[in-house]
C-alpha cells in the first residue's frame, strides 16, 4: 500500500474521485423518471416526424402516390414535420439532456421530478394539439411557428416550469467551477423564452405592420437553432467528449471565446434568410456579416474540441456514443462553415429559395444536433437504467443508416439545389424546365430520408429491447475492435 | 448476437484500489455492492479544462475578420438608413433609370411571356380542347382591328381553329396601355412562323375608341359579324 | 466564470443587443409605413384588398402553399425575377404594410406569385391548374388540389365556373355532371387574381 505524503493526496484524490461518482450515481438515481420520460417522448416524436417527413418528400415528386386528402397536403404535412421534430423530438431530448448535464455538472440532485414530468406532460399534450391543429388547416404559416396560438400559452408555461428548474439547480450547485457546458444550458434556457415569446407578440398575436413581421419571423427562426438547439449539441460534446475519453478539454480560454462570440454572432445572423428581400439594406449586410463571423466560434470550438480528441481516434470510432457526437461536432463545423458562404450575396443569389436551403438546414439540425443527441442518449440510458444496450450491431446499424442517410441528403439537395437555383437566374430556362430537373434530387432525398427511417428503426426497437432486457453491467456496450475475439457471455 | 466487447474501456482512471475487475471473474454476493461497484467501474471522472492560450494565429486570423466585418458594413448598408434596399444604390431613394427605346417585339415578348405564355404555351400552339393555338390562326393573323377588339374585351364562346373547338375565356387585357397592346400583337404575327405585319399602336387607340361603349366581352358570333375570317 | 451575475448580465445583453437592434430598430424605422401616392392627388398605393380576396388569403394560409411559393421580387441584377416577368419592380417594405400575415415565404419550388394577378387574370386558367396542376403545365409536381372542387349535376345549364378538360384527360366526370370549384376555391382565386405587382411607389419605380 501507499505511504508516502505524496501518496496520502493520491488516496486523498481516490476518495475524493469515489465520493463524486457515488453521487453522480445518486443524482442519476434522481433524474431517473424524468430523463426517462423526456427521452421517450422526445423518440415518439422522432417517430412521428419521419413518417411526415416521409409523406412530405414523397409528395413533392410521386405526388399521386397519396390519396388526395386535404390535411395530406404538402404546405401542411411539410409544417406538422417541421414542428414535431423541432418541438417534439428537438425539445424533449433537449429537456432530457440539458437538465441531467445540468444536475450532474452542479452536483446536486434533481428536486421535484414530478415537477418536470408535469411540465413535460403539458408540452406533449400542447404539441399534439397543435400538430393536429396543422394538419387540420389553422397553421399560421410562420415558418418555424406554425402550430396555431391557441397551444403557445401552453407551451409557454411549460417551458418555464421547465427553465426555472434549471436555473434552481444551478443557484443550488455544490461544485464551485462552472464548467463551459453550464454556460451554454443556462443560456439556452434564458435566450428562448425571450425570442419565443416576442416572436409570438410581434408576429402571431399583435401582428406589426408589413415585413417587420419578417424580420422578427427570422431573427426567431435562426434564433431557435443557434441559441437553443446549438448550445445545447455543443454543451453535450463540451461534456461527452472529455468524458468518455478521460481527457480534459483542451483550452478553458477557448471555451469562454467560443461561447461569447456565439452568444454575440448568432443573434444577428438570422436575417441571412431575407437577403434580397423587402427589408432596408443594412440590416441585410449586418446579417451577412454575422454569420460570416460565426466562423470564429466555430473553428474555435472545432479547434478545442480536435485537440481534445487528438491521437484517440480509435477510442472515439469504439464508443457508440463518441462515434455519434464526434460525427455530429464535425457537421456542427461543416454546417456551418457552409452556412456562412451561403450568407454571401454571390453564393446567396443562386442559393436562396432553393432546395439547397433544406439541405442546410437539415446539415445543421441532424448531422450536428440529432446525431449528438443520439450520442447522448447511448450514454444516458445505461445509467439510466442500470443496465447496457442489449446489441452492438444495432447500435452499428442506427449508426450507419442515418449517417450515410444524412450525407445522402445534404449532398444530394445541395447539389440539386444549386443546379436549380443557377436555372432559375437564367431566363432563357422555361421555369417548369428548372423545376424538372430538381426532380431525380427530390427522389434522392426520399431513398435518403427511408434510410434515415431505417436507422431510426432499430433505435426504437433497441430502445424498447433495453427495457425489456436484463442484461446488467458487463462492462459498456462498444462496437467490436477490428481483430479481436468476440467475448462469450 | 454476441460481439459484446468485454475489455476494459480506454484510459479508465477509475481505481478499484487493488480489485481488477478482468482477474477476478466472480461478482459479489451482494447484489447492491455489485451495483455500486459497477456504477464507479464505468464512470470517468467528470470533464475537466486545461488551460492552455488561444493560440495566435487564431487571434490573428479573428482580426483580420473583424476588420473585414467593418469594412463591409461601411460599404453596404447604404448608411444604416431605413428606405435604401440596394447595397450599390446612391444613398436615398431608388433612382429609376432614363427609360430604353421601346422596341415592340421585345416588349411584346416579355408581354407574352408573363401573361399568355401560361395558357396559349411558349410555342403558340395552345392547349388541345382548352386554349386555342396562335401559331397559324387566322383568328391572330387576318384582321388586325379584330384581333385588337378581342384583347381589349375579352371573348367567351365557341369557336374553331384549324378543325378544333375551344370554348373558354379569353380575358380583357383592356387595361394594358395602346403601345403594350399594338407590341404583344406585333410579336405574335412575327413568332413561331408567324409572319403577318406589326400593329401600329395609333390603331390600337383608334379602335379602342370605336369600342368604347361596349361593356361586355365578345361572343365570336359578334365579332365574326363584324370582322368575318 | 463562476459567478452567476456576471455569466447572467453577459447572456441577456447578447440577446437584448439582437433585439433591439434587429427587431425594435425595424419597428421604428419602417414599422409604420402608410400607402403613398406618386403624385400629389393620385390614387395611393398599395390597394387595400377586400371582400373575397381577403377570405381567399385565408384559404392560402391554411393551405400552406407558402412552403412552395413566395411573394417578393427581388431588384433587376440581382436573379432573374425581373427577365421572368415576375415584376417589373422590387418589392419594398410598403408593398406589405396591409398584409395581415406578411406572407413573404423562402422557397421557389414554384414560381414567385407577386404579381401573378397580372401574369394570370383568367380565373379558369386558375381552377384548372388547382385541379390538377399537370393539365396546364405539363410536368408539373405541385400536388393536385381536388379537395377544393365538388362533383355536381348538371342543371339546364353548366355552370359558369365548371372545369373544362383537355379532351383525353383522364375523365373525372361522367355524362351530365360537372366539376365546379367549391366557395373556398373561388375565394382563393380571387386572392390571387388580386395579387398584382401593378402601381409604383416612389421608393421603387418601374424597371426597364
């Protein structure tokens, strides 16, 4: 046994290390119901959003493939998909890992969980009132807002119940250090309130005057992924990440310079979506600006997080949940090194109103902020649960499908995208010739969408399995190492 | 279904103080200890920072944007007003520029594509049964006065076209202006192998004023009476 | 950064900095526009809609068939709106200020509708492409819209409104019926009949 001074702190430090795993087991034990509940929701709602994803893509070129019913058409399913991912699936894993970071990261165990699952059980109900509000014609047809305001002050409320548990839990933290990830969850969860709701004031309520309305539309729209959604993908990877390989993070001061250009960038960005539009010229350019600065929160999160990562590749391909959430942090840069050129007058006056629009958007929120959810969730529900996944292989399978699912579509939308959006600022091509020629990269965003689909699949029925299994703790569940013998259970 | 990985997970700092879980293949009798030591085996320590400097390239490379940043928005935001919508325009209203010689078969074709175009197609020949062809129709190259009284008043009615019946609407476009008129026109009888002669737009106003009464668009009944093919 | 104030004070100015600047900034600088006329005693632009038209914009919102079509023409130079004949002008912010729902859209999966009142004045020309967008653009992949046409019997005499098909158009109607659209339809109809990019604003002038 030990027993010099020095090895007096390395026992020291041992015990210190037990007691912080003990009660992040304890805090686990608290966020059990909750966590749960959000993941499950949150899948239902995944589940929802591909089959009107499904309908929708097809509809655009087989479109007699679907009996001609009036809550079928594309404008309205295209709105109840956008709004069950983004809400459905988005929020409710968001609610599920936002809040267990938080909590674990605080140190400090989750108080009143039936709180939180009350509150979860009114955003789902809302939600699905105002899906099928959609689907039967109220949608306001607000990009991003089109469940009919009848279901907003639900939400609302919900939401905060929601926001202020996470707030608690942070003024209760027992930790003093507040790492990146707490930064990141706690402005998400300030940042959304505000832009929701002064959307819906401006916008849907006490509707203002002409294309302000616009302005505020797409300050919102472009909000809701950059100061939601995003902060919380990257505070996932800022926590998986380190976590898993047992390394820290490379640069604190990266970090802080990441977040506070994101926090002051992104804001302005969102008006890339009107350029060219009815709007006064400088509000255009500040955006275009905005996002082509974005560049520096990006490469530098890029930069801390490659650093990190450096030289424990085969580590990161071997974890179900590193392969998912290093995929998506590098889309997350991709994304968005993309997404800033396509701010740019020259690449946007060929880009804008294309197909290639959705291609990015979808770059953005499912190569980067879903494929790190799943990650998270492969690393959430053993703990969970106290058991591991039953199968690698359908963890293989869920990650395969949806990665060459999601390349397919990015690629094959951006491509088609550009070709048409070159077509259409030509003149001498007859407009229906344009549209024509988009239709072999619709079909391909259909084959890539069911693959999609597929992956999605086998999560679900891995998922249900994980329940009904017994299978206790064996060590992790990993994909199998290239030459190595397949351990006998 | 097996290819479960066994082997201990990479870089695992947790310490089990002597006891190494891949010798001793039995677990615990107590189940709740197990549970306990299998929580602490595979949880890592929580992420930590290091603190190394941004490095300067970096810093460098932001400033060069930020520069960038501020030159751009210098040049295009047209002085932060709220009534300019052109990054190239002068500052201040939209100047509208001296208008181009109106050329009849230019402004007739940009006339024909934004409002026939949809239902007598871009190569003149109609719509079988629906909208009647102009490529060769007597009804477009024989009278000029006719085929003007039929764009300022419409027409609604059965009639033939090279051994096919039509019988829809054909809509006004009596609100276009004479000139707009007399250069569709002109660049109908000259397209698709077309080749009758322009239309003048003093005839178009001449006609516009013998017609002037007429509420209600024609029936080709009427018009034939008057213009006969 | 452990303290929460400082973290808290740097989060809400961000976002108070975008919405002042993005949000409250457009509020004031053109969040009350008023319809204007060129010269002094002329009619003022733009035209308030009214009557069917108003309800047919009902019918497009809850349609959706923003998703698809937008209403905004963007300046000569700058895309190919203006070649298109989809306006001979840009919109500029008037051009909205009596859209209830400022229905601007950001997608071109079909063409632009600004001014489709002008490049398409006949209403049955618009019934037909509803019906089935293939028979009047081949090609089409707008989804068709048959919900919005009622089957109905023939009286004396068809109705003024009833579709006229393509002979060897797959025949939805049997001898002594007709297809005639439903109230809906006609108003949407006429909200797009009323869409017409066809005055000036001193802001935005004809293009040559």
């Amino acid at each position: 046994m030990i027993s010099t001074t020095s090895g007096t702190i390395v026992i020291e430090n041992e015990v210190e290390s037990v007691k912080t795993k003990l009660k992040l087991a304890e805090i686990d034990a608290s966020m059990r119901f909750p966590v749960i509940f959000f993941i499950t929701s949150a899948l239902v709602w995944l589940g929802i959003g591909t089959t009107f994803a499904l309908i929708a893509s097809i509809s655009l070129h087989a479109s007699h493939f679907f009996p001609n019913w009036e809550w079928l058409t594309f404008g309205r399913v295209r709105s109840a998909h956008l709004n069950a991912m983004a809400f459905g699936w988005g929020n409710n894993i968001v609610f599920a890992v936002a809040m267990w970071m938080m909590v674990r990261l605080c140190q400090t165990k989750l108080r009143f969980p039936w709180l939180m699952i009350t509150a979860g059980i009114f955003w789902n109900i809302a939600l699905i009132v105002g899906i099928a509000g959609i689907l039967l014609g109220q949608l306001t047809s607000v990009e991003w807002l089109e469940m009919p305001r009848y279901v907003s002050p639900i939400l609302g409320l919900s939401y905060t119940m929601i926001a202020i548990w996470g707030i608690v839990s942070f003024l209760y933290r027992e930790n003093s250090h507040v790492y990146v990830s707490q930064w990141y969850i706690l402005a998400a969860l300030f940042w959304f309130p505000w832009i929701y709701i002064a959307v819906q004031t401006m916008v849907i309520w006490f509707p203002a005057r002409g294309t302000v309305q616009s302005i505020t539309n797409w300050w919102f729209g472009h909000n809701a992924l950059g100061l939601w959604y995003t902060p919380i993908g990257v505070a996932a990877a800022y926590y998986l990440i380190p976590k898993v390989l047992g390394r820290p993070i490379y640069s604190y001061y990266l970090s802080a310079l990441g977040f506070w250009t994101l926090a002051l960038f992104y804001n302005w960005a969102g008006v890339h979506h009107l350029i060219g539009g009815p709007i006064p010229v400088w509000l255009i350019s500040s955006g275009i600006v905005a996002s082509v600065m974005m560049v520096i929160p990006v490469v530098v999160t890029a930069i801390n997080h490659h650093l990190t990562v450096v030289g424990f590749f085969d580590h990161v391909w071997h974890s179900p949940t590193l392969r998912f959430v290093v995929f998506g942090a590098m889309s997350y840069t991709l994304a968005s090194f993309l997404g800033s050129a396509m701010a740019l007058r020259e690449v946007n006056v060929v880009s804008h109103f294309t197909h290639a629009t959705v291609a990015h958007a979808h770059h953005g929120i499912y190569a980067f902020f879903t494929m790190v959810m799943f990650g998270s969730i492969y690393y959430i529900m053993p703990r969970m649960l106290k058991r591991e996944w039953p199968s690698a292989l359908l963890i293989s399978l869920h990650f395969w499908f949806v990665a060459v699912g999601i390349t397919l579509y990015v690629l094959g939308l951006t491509i088609g995208g550009w070709i048409q959006g070159l077509e259409m600022n030509n003149s001498q091509i007859a407009f229906i010739e344009t549209v024509k020629h988009t239709i072999p990269w619709l079909i391909s965003r259909s084959v890539a969408g069911s693959l999609m689909a597929i992956g999605h699949i086998c999560f679900f029925i891995h998922f249900l399995w994980m329940f009904m299994s017994k299978k206790t703790a064996g060590g992790p569940t990993l994909f199998k190492r290239a030459g190595e013998e397949v351990a006998v259970k | 279904m097996s290819d479960i990985n066994k082997e201990d997970k990479p870089n695992n700092k947790s310490s089990h103080l002597g006891f190494d879980r891949n010798e001793d293949r039995g677990r615990m009798s107590d189940p709740k200890l197990q549970e306990i030591h299998d929580q602490l085996y595979r949880e890592k320590e929580e992420p930590q920072e290091k603190d190394s400097p941004i490095p300067l390239l970096l810093i460098f490379l932001f400033g060069l944007l930020i520069f960038w940043a501020g030159f751009y928005l210098a040049k295009y935001s047209g002085g932060f007003k709220g009534d300019v919508f052109n990054p190239e325009a002068p500052g201040g209203i939209a100047v509208a520029k001296p208008p181009a010689p109106f050329d009849p078969l230019v402004q007739g074709k940009k006339s024909y594509v934004r409002t026939c175009q949809a239902c007598h197609q871009a190569d003149g020949k109609g719509l079988p049964g629906v909208y009647p062809p102009l490529a060769g129709s007597p009804w477009l190259l024989s009278s000029e006065e006719r085929a003007i009284k039929i764009l300022i008043k419409g027409m609604s009615g059965k009639i033939e076209v090279e051994g096919e019946t039509f019988n829809g609407n054909m809509p006004p476009v009596g609100d276009w202006k004479d000139r707009d008129i007399a250069a569709v026109l002109t660049y109908e009888r000259q397209a698709w192998g077309n080749n009758a002669g322009p239309i003048s737009e003093d005839l178009v106003k001449k006609v516009r004023e013998d017609i002037k009464d007429r509420a209600k668009p024609w029936t080709p009944q009427e018009i034939l009476a008057q213009d006969p093919l | 950064m452990k303290k929460f104030p400082l973290l808290f004070i740097g989060i809400f100015l961000t976002v108070a900095f975008s919405f002042t600047g993005i949000v409250l900034t457009s509020q004031i600088q053109y969040g009350r526009l008023k319809p204007v006329a060129i010269e002094e005693g002329d009619q003022r632009y733009p035209r308030e809609p009214v009557g069917l038209a108003q309800q047919g914009n009902t019918v497009y919102i809850s349609l959706g068939c923003l998703y698809c079509h937008s209403q905004q023409v963007r300046r000569k130079g700058f895309g190919a709106d203006f070649e298109r004949g989809w306006g001979d002008r840009q919109t500029v912010p008037r051009d909205y200020i009596y859209q209830k729902r400022v229905l601007l859209g950001t997608m071109r999966t079909g063409p632009d509708l600004m001014n489709i009142g002008q490049r398409q004045p006949d209403p049955h020309w618009h019934y037909l492409h509803l019906y089935d967008p293939r028979i009047t653009t081949a090609g089409s992949i707008m989804p068709p819209f048959r919900f919005l046409f009622k089957k109905q019997k023939i009286q004396e005499e068809p109705s003024p409104n009833a579709l006229k098909f393509t002979p060897g158009y797959h025949a939805p109607v049997e001898e002594g019926y007709e297809i005639v659209p439903t109230d809906r339809c006609v108003a949407l109809v006429q909200y797009l009949l009323s869409l017409k990019l066809d005055y000036e604003l001193p802001e935005s002038r004809f293009t040559e």
